[in-house]
C-alpha cells in the first residue's frame, strides 16, 4: 500500500509557497507491539504549523526538512499492535499531513462517531474547543455581565470563544474578523452581540460605541497593532487571555506593538499566555461540557472543508491569509 505525504521542502520567508511542501509516496508502514495504524479521513490544519516550519525558539521542535508536516487527524484504526484498539474503530491523534500514520496507541484517543460527525474532534470537540473552553474560562476568567472581547472571532478558536461567552452571561461579547462575510457569521451564527470589520471599520471607535464602561476580557488570537487598539478601551481589572499571535506568524521580525502596554498598570490589568496541551489532565471535563452544549443546542461551528491530501499547502496557505470561513479541515481519500 502507497502512503501519500506532505513533506516540508524548505523552510519558508513570509508567507509559506505552495513549493514549500512536497507530495512524496512511501510505503505503508506495519504497526510494532504497542502501536497502531490509522488510515485518516480527516486532516486539521493549523496556524502554529507554520511556527513548526521554522528554526525560530518555541515550546515544540520544529519540523525538519522532508519529514511530514506535523498535524491532528482523525481516522480509522486499519491495523493493530495495541489490545485497547480494533480495525475499524476510530480515533484522533497527532497524525501528520499524510493518509496512513503509525503512532503510540497511548498518544491516541477514541472517537464515537455515533455522537458526532469525527471531524469535530479536530474542533469543536477538540483541539480548538478545548482552546476556548480554557482559554476563555481558565484564563480569562469571564463573569456573567462582562464585556468580552474576541479577536480572529470566527476562526475555529475564536467562533467557540465567542459562544462561551454568551453561555457564561457576559455582555456584550464582541468580535472582530476581516471580512463583510466573517462579520456577518460573527452575529448571525455564532451570537455575537456586535461584529468589527477590523480592516474597513474605526476599530477604537466601535469598540467605544460596543464596550461603553470598557473591555473586562480579551481573549487575543492576532496580537500586533489590533491588540494594541483594544488595549486602549480596557477596564479596570481587564483580563488579557494571550491564545495566539497569528498576525505575527509570517513576519521575520515581530511588529514593534503592542506599544502601550502602560495600560496593564493604568488598568491594573492581567496579561496570560498558554498552552492547550497543558490542560489535557483536564481534557476530559472540557470534552464533556462542550459535548453536552453541542447536544443542547446551544454550541454551533461552521467548517470549511478542502478536498484532497495533494490541496493541504494551498488551504493552509489561505488559512493563513484569513481566506478560511470556519475551522479549517482537509477531506483525505
Ligand atoms: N495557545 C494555544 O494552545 C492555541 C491552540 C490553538 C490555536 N491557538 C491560536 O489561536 C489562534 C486562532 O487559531 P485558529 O485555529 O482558530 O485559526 P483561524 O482563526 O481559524 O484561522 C486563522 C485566522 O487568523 C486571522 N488572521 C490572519 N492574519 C491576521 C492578521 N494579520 N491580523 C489579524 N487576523 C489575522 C484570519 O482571520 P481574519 O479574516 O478574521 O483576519 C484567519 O482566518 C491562532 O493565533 C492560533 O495560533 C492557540
């Protein structure tokens, strides 16, 4: 059996080119004691993949050249070294850009494809999920009458954020995304209470008009010149959850912003980074409340879904570019 792969053929300057990647064919690996095989179905493709491409200090080694791209997939378990797993049975893990993987049983987990579609374990009831869910709760610390802020709102992190905003009681929650259509999702889908065009609209002036007594949480995926706006409209007491950076990815040198970080002091505000994986002793509960929120009704996402292992460089390029409306998946054959 012929293995497909995306390979990193070099380490990109900017923005990753679609000669970046390469599509090369292996040989299906045989699972030893204690591993597994899994064919995947479903690829999720993520900003921190471009930090993996390059050679810059991080919290996870980077992909060398001509190894897979690193990434989550789900699949099916097609052969089995490991007694906790059977053909057939489906599972998510850190799979890599390619259609068969061989990995840990240990590093697997079980999908129930009978609750859900499996993708949404590569989102909603995954990953980016389980991003929002701590990110927003754990560190953000959001109270009922809050005014949230979400940057990147109807990303895959961000759409999740937003709703759990809603379901703790803040108000106003407020997105910003970067298009008329993402701005519409932000209000019409995902119950937002205001959305911001932050590339056509006064971002400083809306968010006065939305956030009248200031911003009490900001949950922040881009970073950059936008944080440094909503910085200016914090309330006393703000917290600041740090998740991502995305407008920063692609830049060789970091912007020089946020410049103002004054306003910690005049605000007393709280600033905090983290890292999903350093939750996963509490995977379980957050997989839980997501689960049943899905099931009540009360959580929706929306996916945007690419066809073919071959088109994961030019998807994960656009996502980049901010192309994507939804969580970004890979349909694999
Ligand atoms: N800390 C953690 O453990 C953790 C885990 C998962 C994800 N994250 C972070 O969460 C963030 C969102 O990830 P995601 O998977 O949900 O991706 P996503 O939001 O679905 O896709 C990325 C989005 O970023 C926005 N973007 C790109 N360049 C931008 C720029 N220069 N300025 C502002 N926005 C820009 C684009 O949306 P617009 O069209 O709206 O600009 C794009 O659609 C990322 O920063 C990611 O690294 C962190």
């Amino acid at each position: 059996m012929v293995n497909r792969q995306i390979t990193l053929a070099a380490r990109p300057e900017g923005l990753p080119k679609e000669s970046d990647f390469d599509l090369v064919e292996a040989e299906v690996a045989s699972p030893g004691p204690g591993e597994v095989l899994v064919h995947s179905q479903w690829l999720s493709l993520d900003p921190y993949m471009r930090g993996r491409m390059s050679t810059a200090r991080s919290y996870a080694k980077p992909t060398e050249i001509g190894e897979p791209m690193t990434g989550q997939a789900v699949g099916q378990v097609a052969e089995s070294g490991d007694p906790r797993f059977a053909p057939g049975e489906t599972v998510v893990g850190q799979l890599g850009w390619q259609d068969y993987a061989v990995a840990r049983g240990g590093t697997l987990r079980k999908v129930d494809p009978a609750l859900a579609p499996p993708q949404t374990a590569l989102h909603v009831l995954g990953g980016t999920g389980l991003t929002a869910y701590f990110g927003l709760l754990d560190v953000g610390t959001p109270k009922p009458g809050d005014a949230v802020v979400v940057s990147a709102a109807s990303g895959a992190v961000g759409q999740i954020a937003g709703q759990l905003a809603k379901i703790t009681g803040c108000g106003p929650v407020v997105g910003l995304a970067g298009s008329a259509e993402k701005v519409a999702d932000l209000t019409g889908v995902y119950g937002y209470d205001v959305g911001i065009d932050y590339k056509r609209d006064d971002v400083n002036a809306a968010l006065k008009e939305a956030c009248p007594n200031g911003v009490d949480v900001y949950f922040d995926n881009v970073g950059g010149s936008l944080s440094e706006t909503i910085f200016r409209r914090l309330a006393l007491g703000a917290r600041i959850s740090v998740c991502g950076q995305v407008s920063q990815y692609n830049r060789a040198e970091p912007e020089l912003a946020p410049r103002n970080l004054s306003f910690l002091i005049v605000f007393r505000a709280r600033m905090q980074g983290f890292l999903i994986n350093d939750y996963a002793h509490r995977f379980p509960e957050g997989l839980r409340r997501l689960s049943s929120w899905l099931a009540e009704g009360k959580l929706t996402y929306r996916e945007d879904v690419t066809d073919g292992l071959e088109n994961a460089p030019a998807a994960f390029i656009g996502m980049l570019r901010g192309e994507n409306r939804g969580k970004t998946l890979v349909k694999l054959r």
